[in-house]
C-alpha cells in the first residue's frame, strides 16, 4: 500500500468512527506521525493532502524542519527533555507531552523568548505504568493551573496512551477516562485554560478513541508502514 493509499484508508475509517458515534468528522484532525520515516514520506503525505505530522525525537524533528519546505504542521507528541525545547521553539504548532511543571516552565521560557505562544496539552498516565510518561491522574488538575500562570502557555486539553493490547476494546475505558478527566478541568472553569483537545487513539484503536470523544488521533504505522 502507498502513504495516497493508507491516508485515504485512515480518514474514510476516521469519518466513519465519527460518524457512528455522532459527531462531525472535521472535529477529529488526524496527527500522522512520522517518527523513524525520512522526510521524503512526510512530502509524499503531504501531496495527498496531510498537513499535520507528529514526531517523538527533536533531534530527528530538527533534521526534518530543515528539510521539509511545505508548509506543514509539527506536533510534538512524545517524552521530551526541557534541555531539548530550545531547538524548537516557535518551530511546532503543539506539544502533546507536557507532564511536570518544569518542562512547561522551559516551554514557556523558550516560547518567550522568539515572543510567540505554546499550545500544550497535558500528558495523563492513567494506567500508573512505571514505562510510560504522563502526570498522575490525581496531580493533573494541579498541573494544569500551574501552567495556566504561565503567559506563553496555552494548556488546549489532555493527551493520554493506554497500555498496549492487541484488542482496541480493552484501551476504551482509559479514552473514557481521560475525557471524565478533562469534563472535570473544564469544570473548574481556570481562566485560560481550554480543554476542547482530547489526543488519543494510535494505528490499532483510534476508532475506540473517536467514539470517547478524541479530537485528535496520532497514527504512524497504519500510513507510513511498520518502523
Ligand atoms: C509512535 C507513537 C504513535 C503512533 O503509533 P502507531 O501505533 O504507529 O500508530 C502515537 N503516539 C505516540 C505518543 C507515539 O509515540
């Protein structure tokens, strides 16, 4: 299968997910990530018309920048290191990973600096694996108004990733989870703080996602091919 071919697969099975569950296709933007993929592939996506890419590592992300002229979108969706901001700031429209105060502190800082705003959302483990980044489920409320007092972060919603399983039904309880989560923060009603961003869902359960509400879904495998 080609990247035209897969992308075109992926956002028929996103409407479709959408549709079931009642909600309008365009409210779910599909992140395609392309970790370990060369640039060429993030062009080839982009001809057939994806804009927003995802990608883990700022060193290979860095490489990228400089090597993709069209005028896509980078979200930065995994663990990231506060000594590693610096070399993206004002370069990506979303960080998805934001999970301590200290990385939102740099973010900020760094964001400040080219005078520009991040959007973030709050990463969540939910499932309390030892391997998995995310704040706790019980400290994020917390997290997320400390980053509400920093004036070039703008917190848009919550991120999570479940534990791996080979049937997409048994990750529906944590997207269930995280949307609880996030109907509870809104809530509070913290000034400046949306949480209209639910980022959940990958290549073997982003349908699950999308009937719990996800509004954006990162997929690599499914349109670029195994890693
Ligand atoms: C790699 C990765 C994905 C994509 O996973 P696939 O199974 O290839 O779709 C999504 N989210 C995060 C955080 C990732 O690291």
């Amino acid at each position: 299968m080609t990247i035209c071919g897969n992308l075109a697969r992926i956002n028929e099975r996103i409407r479709a997910a959408a549709e079931a569950a009642g909600r309008d296709p365009a409210s779910v933007r599909l992140v395609a990530v392309s970790k370990t993929r060369p640039a060429a592939d993030v062009i080839a996506a982009f001809g057939a018309g994806q804009t927003l890419f995802g990608e883990n590592y700022i060193q290979e992300l860095v490489t990228k920048l400089a090597e993709v002229h069209e005028s896509v979108q980078w979200h930065v969706i995994g663990h990231l290191q506060s000594n590693k901001v610096k070399y993206i700031a004002g370069q990506v429209a979303m960080i998805h990973s934001v999970d301590r105060i200290s990385l939102a502190q740099e973010i900020d800082r760094q964001w400040g600096r080219v005078g520009r705003s991040c959007d973030v959302l709050i990463q969540v483990n939910l499932s309390g694996e030892t391997t998995k980044s995310g704040t706790t489920e019980n400290a994020t409320v917390q997290l997320v108004r400390e980053c509400a007092l920093l004036p070039n972060l703008k917190v848009k919603g919550l991120m999570t990733m479940p534990p791996f399983f080979d049937d997409p039904e048994a990750a529906r309880p944590y997207f269930a989870e995280l949307r609880r989560l996030a109907e509870a923060i809104a809530a509070q009603q913290i000034a400046g703080v949306e949480m209209a961003e639910l980022s959940m869902g990958m290549s073997g359960d982003f349908e699950a996602a999308i009937q719990e509400g996800a509004t954006l879904v990162r997929v690599g495998t499914a349109i670029f091919g195994t890693r």
